[in-house]
C-alpha cells in the first residue's frame, strides 16, 4: 500500500501600507513616478542619514494586528536584518526580529467541515527595498530606489494550512479585513500583497514536521495553488524515491507551472541581527492604544450582521455586497441615498457584477458614484424609465458615470405613457399583422406576446409594457 502524505503549510505574507510617506524619511511612496524621483539621504542609504519613524505606520500594523485578534506589543523594537543585495544601498534592512510589534493572532476560515483558526506568530514592521530592472538590450542592470523605505508589515502564520484552498481562504481573508482597515489596498499583482509560500509533507500521523521549502514570486491566487500543488508533488517524488527535501528558497516560473531552486534558505543567524542602534523603542501607550481601538472601522463580521439586521437583505446578498469594501461602501451610501436596500443590491450583484465580467475589472476598479446609481434606481421605479432602458442607461452610469435623469431627458428616453399616442401605434400594429391577430383570437395566448414585441418595437423601446398589453387585450 501506498503511503499517505499530509502538506503542512505557513505562509509570511508582504502587506505594503498606504502611508503617503515611507516609513523612515518623508518621501512620497507613490507608485510609478520616474526612477529615483522619490529619493532622498535616508532612503538611499546616505552614510550618516537617520531614519525617523513614521506614526501612521506604528497605528497601521497595530490596526492589522488588533483585527486579527493577536497581542500588541507595548514595547516593541527594530532590528538590523545584516545582507548585501544591490536594491538595498544601506546593505542592511530595519525589520524586527526580538520584539515585533504583534504577536499570537488568529484568523478564522470557512473550510467544508467547518470553522477553523489559523495561527498568526507575529506581525512585524519593515521597510521594502528598492527594484533592479534588467535591461537587455544596453546588457546592464538599473536600480530604482522609489520603493526602497516603503513601509510594510510582514504577517507570519504559524504552519496550520493543509491545502490550497485553506491557503486562499487564509489570505483572503487577510485581505478583506486589511482592505477594510484601509490600511492596503493588497493588490497581488501589483506587489502590495506578496506571499511567500512554506511548504513540507510529512506522512500522514507523524508529528514531526518535514524539511521545508519556500516558494517565491508568486503574484496571484492561482499561481498560489498551482505551486502548491506542485511543490507537494515534487517533494512527493523525492520522499518516494528515498532522496531528502532540501531547505531552500525556489522560484515558481507560472509559465512553466515549475519551480527551480534560488538559493539556500537562511536561517536567522546567516543576517547576523542586531539592534537598531538608529531607532529608540516604539513605547505605546494605554491612550494611544485606545486611540487605535478607537478607530477600528466595522468589519466585515460585524457588518454581515448589520446588514441583514438594518436592511433586511437576504444572507447571499450580504455575503457577496461585503467581499470587498468598495462594493460595501457603495451599497451603504447608494442606500442611503434612496433607501431602497434590496433594489441596490440588485442592482449591485446583477448588472455590476456582470459588467465588472464584461470587462474584467475588480470591484476596487469600480467608478461611478452612489448618487448616479441612486438616481437611476428612483427613475426606474417610479416608471419613468422601462426596465430595458434602464439597463441601457446603467451601463452608461457604469462606464462613466454620467447623470441619469439628464441623460434619460437629453435622450428622450422617458416611458410613454400617454394612452392616446400608445393607441393609434397599436392599432397601426395589429393592422398590419393579422396572422398573430387571427392565432390570438383563436386562443393562441402566445400571439398576443408578438404584438406587444412589435409595439415596443414602433416605440424604440420607450413604452410601458404593462399599459401595451392592456390597451393590446382591449383592442383585440
Ligand atoms: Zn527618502
């Protein structure tokens, strides 16, 4: 018989904060601008520079922390992270190795037999480092030290993942409540998010762990899982063939749905840490922790409840409007406006939801303000506008935002609802189709259904079809 095999995963996770500034020095930390625009002595490395510790920072990773249940640490410090690399001009990074700033969280995750908490080790603060760009053609390498400071947490989970699916559950659930602490937007394929994937495989009932491997450059979930399901496989074979796992970084290549080794795994002591001697310690008061506590937004736990509660919407709905915040936010505030909590929601999950399909977007990419939804939404209901045109104004509101009761009167989009202008158009259709005339008054109920097609037809869309079927049925 076979042997069974159990993956054992941990992951760290790169969270890069949306500060203005860096974490060290008050450059801007906007992404994009021209190489080394966003530089200054501390984030170049300057001999003699020192870095002052930006507040927003501390106040985001403890937010982080706080949301995902783990102690703070009241007296917490930086630490040299000692390596040679050259995007990282100061040849050491500042992270915290002794005393980092959150520890022993958890996070809750849906798996199918049921609820299970994943262990967090601790959260950290450090600073990202700068970008090599590989040119070619000129046959050189270039550094851009923009990103070099940019402030991140390092979220490290203890080893309780056993699938992919728990792994994807895991991180989306960090992301959603990051998002909702506005803390990151958590962009994978942008870099805001990265994660670092730890995997061994032990037979099943052992208690010791196997050797491990960390799998890097991984930018979206999918890629996640196939790495995973690949490294597992792999080292699979190794154990199978009675040759050893080897500790090391690897590269996953999505393209080539393969890994290939980087480099050995360090351990702590190949950085040779020490101290900070730049930085005192970060003491956080009582108050300002309060302060913190004080300002976490409501979130998604916590608003799943309101939801159903204040707008009586039903759980599905809920589910989906609160997977990301920006769906959230436009659900409350669309809302409020007209206060038609179901009709928004509709609105939301059917026609949004199959445009952001349409054209590939995420909901953060969504443009178009609570106000214009809110207007649209009145006009429908209060018939001005028929269900179709609605549709059709929605996508404009969608792409850009216009102003629908403007549009709706520019384009002479209103219902018609005159009774004598609807008459002498049906009475021009039912002349010139007297076969679905005949079929109707023979009892085919259907044929009736043609004729209403052709009026709205005659009426480019515009008239209300409950008023075309009576006059219809009447005239008939
Ligand atoms: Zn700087």
């Amino acid at each position: 018989m076979s042997k069974q095999y159990e993956t054992v995963i941990g992951l760290e996770v790169h969270v890069e904060l949306a500060t203005k500034t860096k974490i060290f020095c008050s450059c801007s930390t906007e992404f994009g601008g021209a190489p080394n625009t966003h530089t200054c002595p501390v984030c170049t490395g300057m001999p003699g520079s020192l870095p002052v510790l930006n507040r927003q920072v501390v106040e985001y990773a403890a937010a982080v922390g706080l949301a995902t249940n783990c102690s703070i640490t009241r007296k917490c410090k930086f630490d040299r992270k000692n390596y040679f690399y050259p995007d990282n001009p100061q040849n050491y990074q500042i992270s915290q190795l002794y005393e980092p700033i959150c520890r022993n969280g958890y996070v809750e995750i849906d798996t199918p037999s049921g609820t299970k908490k994943i262990g967090i080790h601790e959260i950290h603060m450090e600073e990202d480092a700068g970008k090599l760009i590989h040119d070619e053609w000129e046959d050189c390498s270039l550094v851009d030290f923009n990103r070099s400071g940019v402030p991140l947490i390092e979220i490290v989970s203890e080893p309780d993942m056993r699938s992919a699916d728990e792994v994807i559950a895991y991180l989306d659930k960090l992301r959603l409540i990051i998002q909702y602490l506005g803390a990151s937007d958590c962009k994978l394929q942008e870099g805001s998010m990265r994660a670092d994937v730890n995997l061994s495989v032990r037979e099943v009932g052992s208690e010791k762990l196997g050797t491990r491997t960390e799998m890097k450059n991984l930018n979206s979930f999918k890629a996640i899982a196939r790495a995973i399901e690949g490294e597992k496989e792999r080292q699979i074979e190794l154990l199978e063939m009675g040759r050893p796992v080897i500790q090391e970084t690897r590269r996953w290549d999505d393209n080539k749905e393969s890994s290939h080794a980087m480099r050995s795994k360090e351990d702590a002591q190949d950085y040779r840490y020490f101290p900070e001697p730049d930085l005192p310690p970060v003491i956080i008061s009582d108050e300002w922790l309060e302060e913190i506590k004080a300002r976490q937004p409501e979130l998604r736990t916590e608003k799943l409840i309101r939801y159903k509660k204040e707008f009586d919407i039903p759980d599905y709905d809920a589910q989906i409007i609160t997977s990301s915040k920006k769906m959230a936010d436009l659900f409350e505030a669309t809302t409020a406006l007209c206060g038609k909590p179901k009709k928004v929601s509709n609105w939301l999950m059917v026609e949004t939801m199959h445009l952001m399909k349409e054209h590939d977007m995420e909901a953060d990419d969504l443009k178009f303000s609570p106000e214009n939804l809110a207007k649209l939404i009145d006009l429908a209901d209060a018939g001005t506008i028929n269900s179709s045109v609605a549709k059709e104004v929605f996508e404009k509101v969608f792409l850009d935002d216009i102003d629908p009761d403007q549009y709706v009167e520019e384009h002479g989009l209103k219902t018609v609802s005159d009774e004598g202008a609807l008459r002498s158009v049906i009475e021009q259709v039912i002349a010139s189709n007297p076969q679905s005339v005949e079929d109707y008054r023979n009892g085919k109920e259907k044929a009736i259904g043609f004729l209403v097609g052709q009026t709205m037809k005659a009426m480019k869309g515009k008239a209300n079809p409950g008023l075309v079927n009576q006059i219809l049925k009447e005239l008939l």
